[in-house]
C-alpha cells in the first residue's frame, strides 16, 4: 500500500526516473532526447536541491517512489539561483545550441529543453508575480486515479500557506489533456501562457 513522506536525501534518482517516464506530456519520454537525463536536471532536482522541504514523495510499501510534488515558494529567487548557481554547473555537458540558419536547419527536442534551460530567470515567465510559488507534479501509471496527485498538491499548498505565499502557478504540456482536464478540480483556473503549454494559478 502506498503512502507519503517528505523528500529525503538519495530519493533522487527516483525522482528523476519518474520524471523521464511521465515528461513526455505524461507519457515516456525515454529515448526522446539524447540524454536522458536531461529532464531531471531541469524539472525536478534543482527544486530538491534548493528546497528539499517543499518536496514530498509517495512510496510504494515495496519501497519505491512512484510520485512526487516539488516546488518553490519564491519564483523570482529561484529562477536567478537556477542561472547563477545550478545550470552554469552544466555548460560543457550541454552547452548552447548552435542556431541554423539555412532553410533545412531543424531544432531538435533535446535543443528545445537546453535553450528553456538557459532562458529560465526571474521575470522570464508572467506567472511569478501573481502567484510566487510554483510546483511540479508527476505520478507513475500505477499511482494515476487514486487520489495522490490530489493528496500531494493539498499537502505543498498547506505547506506554502503556513509561509504566507499569496498564490502559487504551474503549467502542463497543452498535449497533456488528463492534467489540463484535473487541475481545476483542485482549485486552479487557467491564465495566459505560452501556446505550447496550459498555465495554472491558484490563490492562497
């Protein structure tokens, strides 16, 4: 039987795992990139790294995480930490992409993230200023439909209060119709974004 705990140090490679297999718009994305872990480095272990105690975790009784929430209760000051502190650390593994020029350049997916990666700084995205916070969310199959998705939101947004944060954001891959279709039950309504993503802000 399932259950939920804070983060603890060593569950990152789980963390990183499940994000890989859900970072596809909840699907797997394994062997989409070049390298695959790209998409912890991103989405997930600079937010345990920083803020190990906005993280909560749910663990399978055979001991394996399946799921977790993580998060930050100030977007500004992480974004310029995640430039000036956590992604420089990765420049020589993956530098910036070169830009084609010619009419048969093509960016390919891994391109895509490592240029979102160095782009992230405060004021980038228009969500921070309204609601500070922000989270990232991802369940295994196995765990989807039972109530934890839920239970892990309501579990950070109580945290985030106790701080007094006034509003916290998070956005889903606009292909992702299962997390476009539940976060407004939990109390999110949309806002402008990108036109490759579905914002969510939700006041506290």
């Amino acid at each position: 039987m399932a259950s939920m705990r804070p983060f603890r140090p060593g569950d990152e490679a789980a963390l990183s795992q499940i994000c890989l297999q859900t970072a596809d718009a909840g699907a797997d994305a394994t062997g989409i990139l070049t390298d695959d872990d790209l998409w912890g480095e991103v989405f997930v272990l600079p937010y345990v790294a920083r803020h190990p105690d906005l993280a909560f975790v749910v663990e399978q009784d055979d001991g394996r995480v399946v799921g977790y929430v993580v998060g930050t209760d100030d977007t500004r000051g992480f974004e310029d930490w995640f430039a000036t502190e956590w992604w420089p650390r990765f420049a020589e593994r993956w530098p910036v992409p070169a830009v084609g020029d010619g009419p048969d350049s093509e960016r390919t997916r891994q391109d895509a993230v490592v240029t979102y990666a160095y782009g992230r700084r405060a004021g980038a995205e228009p969500f921070g200023d309204t609601y500070p916070a922000h989270l990232h969310i991802d369940l295994l199959p196995e765990l989807q439909g039972q109530g934890w998705g839920r239970r892990l939101i309501e579990t950070l947004v109580e945290v985030l209060r106790t701080r007094g944060v006034s509003g916290v954001h998070l956005a889903a891959d606009a292909r992702n119709e299962g997390a476009i279709a539940f976060y407004p039950r939990l109390g999110f309504t949309r806002i402008p974004s990108h036109a490759d993503v579905v914002a969510f802000g939700r006041d506290l």
